[in-house]
C-alpha cells in the first residue's frame, strides 16, 4: 500500500508558445542569478564596490558552465562516444549533466581572470561566493527531479522519489531522492559557512575552504546512494573519490591558511578603499568645519590663546591689571593709621603706579595746552573786555 511518496514531474519541459522552458535549465540560472545577488551584498559588506561581483561573474559563469560540462563528458564518456551513441549530444546541455568539480575548478580560473582585471585578490572574493554556491548547487538539483535522473537505490520510505520514466533505460519505481538530500545538505552547508565566518571572522579563503570541505563530506555519502552509471574505481564511485581528495585538500589548506595567514582581509579592493578613505575624509572635515578655528587658533598660539589671556570682561588685561594680579607681597610696618601724617605725601608717591603716573601726564600735557592758547590773541581780547567795561562805567 502506497502511503506517500515524492512524485516526479510528467514532463521537465514547459512550452511557452514555440519556446520550451526547461525546467533543468529554469533551476540552474535561478541558482546562479540567487548566488550573484548573495556574492554581491557580502562582498558590500566586506568593503568592496557595489557590482563588482557581477563583474567578476561575467567571467566565472560562463568558465564554470564549460568546465562543468568537460567534467561530466570526460567522466562520462561512454554516455556519448560509446557505441550507439551520438556525439552531437555531449553539447545538449539543456538535457543535463553538469559537473559540480569542473564548473568549481574552471569557474575559479575564470574568477581569477576577473579579480586581476579589478586588481584585487581572489580568497576574499571566494569566501563571499561561497554561502551563495552552496544555494545555488541546492536549487540547481532540483534539475534532477525535472529530469528524473540521479536517483538513489530502491526504498519504502514514505518520502521515497516515485520515477515514472522509462527513457535511458529507467526503471519506475521509488527511490530515494538523492536530489532531495542534496538540496537539504547544501542549505545546512550554506547557514554554517555564513555562522562560522561571522563567529570567527574567516579570511584569506577560509570560509570557500570550510564550504567545499563541508560539501565533500555530504556528498560522499549522497554519491553512495546513487545507481546511475558511473565509472569506479576500487569498488567506489569516481565521484566518492574525488569528494574524499578535495575534502582532504580543503581541511588543510584550512589549517595552514589558520597558521600563515591568521585573522579576516581589512582591505579586499583598493579602488573601494580609496574611494571610502576619499570620502571619509570629505565627510570629517565638513563635520569638522565648526572646530576648524579653534584648531588653527591653538596651532597658531594667538586664535584660542588670546581668550584665555583676557580678563572677566573680554579685554586684555593692562599691565595695572597684570601688577594687581602678580603676588602681593607682604605688608611691613606699622598700619597705614599709624603713618605720620608729614609722610602721607611721600607715601601716596611711593604707592602711586604706572596708572597714577600716567594721569599726571595727561594733567599736564592738558596744562600746557591751555598756556599755549593764550597767546597774542588772547591778550587782545582782554584788553578789548577791559575797555568795554570801562565804557559802560562812564555811561552809568
């Protein structure tokens, strides 16, 4: 009795007039257009330039795409160039059979060709794809399920994968659904790369390292499930091969990248860092423009000094001021009551300052101006009010 199961699509191909939308291919660029928007935004986040990733995926894409399409060919072969076979169908893409090693492998020389061309590095621009790859081989599997290929052996689970296609020498029945799994173990992968690089600030190709390590390990176990054609080796499928080799490479380039290159990138594209450091500079000095005199006046030694130099009033201190403010020196004697008062004036001499003095002056350049107005013509003009006076007299 059948209690539940996975079905499988009647048909991977959905016809849009004369277009054929394909579902394998609808699940690949999902996945691609979902891993740029995510390489994009972590790469911001890391200081680099906005679009800059999609620049770099201008190269990646394509290099990835062929080289995940070499590997299959190479690695499958007998599927193409066996007898019977028909070699035109090794570039029918849209049918299926994409590498994950290969398009890993040539996509990175492509990314490599598009970080020199942006002169930056290629680690930290593989530890900001690589939460992104892992979603985007996630969604790409489910190509599988559209195509019903890459099923696992026979099982009663009640999320068993029901195949009903004979085409390729397909047997209906249930299976596991080994692109279910796939899918599941990615997404994990995905959430404990962006975990562990935001715990442990990963850097220098750490976080890419930590990704295919953590993918290896799951689709060694995935690959084991598997009953399509495969070559083997030993007893194992290539592909469990090749997942042990690159799990054993990724852990210690891991442990040595740890121990050489310790610690997270602070600059991942210069071009971003010169336009940031031009920027905050722009921004500190209008911040900082209220604050400008103030630093000029203390560099200068008069704008901020001055201020501090100058009395309660606002005024610069006379040099009376700069006396009465010095220290007063003890008194001496007897009391001013006590002084005789024959000493009063020399006292008041002794105890007058520049300021009295000052004042005496002024008294007497006034003295002497008023001597030198009476002069000649003043003289005249007494005699004149003497003789008036003496007129008047006679008349009363």
């Amino acid at each position: 009795m059948e209690l539940a199961y996975i079905p499988s699509p009647s048909s991977g191909v959905l016809y849009l007039g004369p277009v054929p939308l394909r579902g394998y291919a609808f699940s690949i660029l999902a996945g691609l257009f979902l891993a740029l928007w995510i390489v994009d935004r972590r790469w911001v986040a890391r200081g680099g330039q906005k679009g800059t990733a999609w620049d770099i995926a201008f190269w990646a894409v394509p290099f990835g795409l062929v080289g995940g399409r070499l590997y299959h060919v190479i690695t499958d072969y007998q599927l193409y160039f066996g007898e019977g076979r028909n070699w035109v169908d090794a570039f029918k893409i849209w049918e299926g059979g994409l590498g994950i090693w290969g398009a890993i492998a040539l996509g990175a020389v492509g990314a490599w060709i598009g970080c020199r061309r942006r002169g930056i590095a290629l680690p930290p621009y593989a530890d900001a794809l690589a939460p992104g790859l892992a979603l985007a081989q996630a969604i790409g599997r489910w190509g599988n399920w559209f195509n019903q290929e890459l099923y696992g052996r026979e099982t009663d689970l009640p999320w068993a994968l029901h195949i009903t296609s004979t085409e390729g020498g397909r047997v209906p029945g249930y299976y596991h659904p080994t692109f279910l799994y796939e899918f599941l173990w990615c997404v994990g992968v995905a959430l404990l790369v962006i975990w562990a690089d935001r715990r442990f600030k990963l850097g220098h190709g750490r976080a890419f390292a930590l990704y295919v390590a953590a993918y290896c390990a799951g689709r060694f176990w995935i690959e084991y499930l598997r009953v399509d054609e495969a070559r083997e080796i030993l007893g194992l499928r290539l592909n469990n091969w090749t997942a042990m080799i690159v799990f054993v490479l990724a852990v210690v380039y891991f442990v040595m990248s740890a121990k050489l290159r310790p610690g997270r990138e602070t600059v991942v594209e210069p071009g971003a860092a010169a336009t940031g450091g031009a920027t905050g500079g722009a921004t500190d000095g209008s911040a900082g423009g209220g604050d400008a005199p103030d630093a000029a006046g203390s560099g200068s030694g008069s704008g901020a000094t001055e201020p501090e130099a100058a009395g309660k009033d606002g005024k610069a201190d006379s040099p009376e001021a700069k006396e009465e403010a010095g220290p007063k020196k003890p008194d001496a004697g007897p009391k001013a009551d006590a002084i005789p008062k024959e000493k009063d004036g020399a006292a008041d001499k002794d105890a007058a300052g520049p300021g009295d003095a000052k004042a005496e002056d002024a008294e007497a350049e006034t003295a002497r101006a008023d001597s030198e107005d009476t002069g000649p013509g003043a003289a005249d003009s007494a005699d004149a009010r003497s003789k008036d006076e003496a007129g008047s007299a006679k008349k009363s």
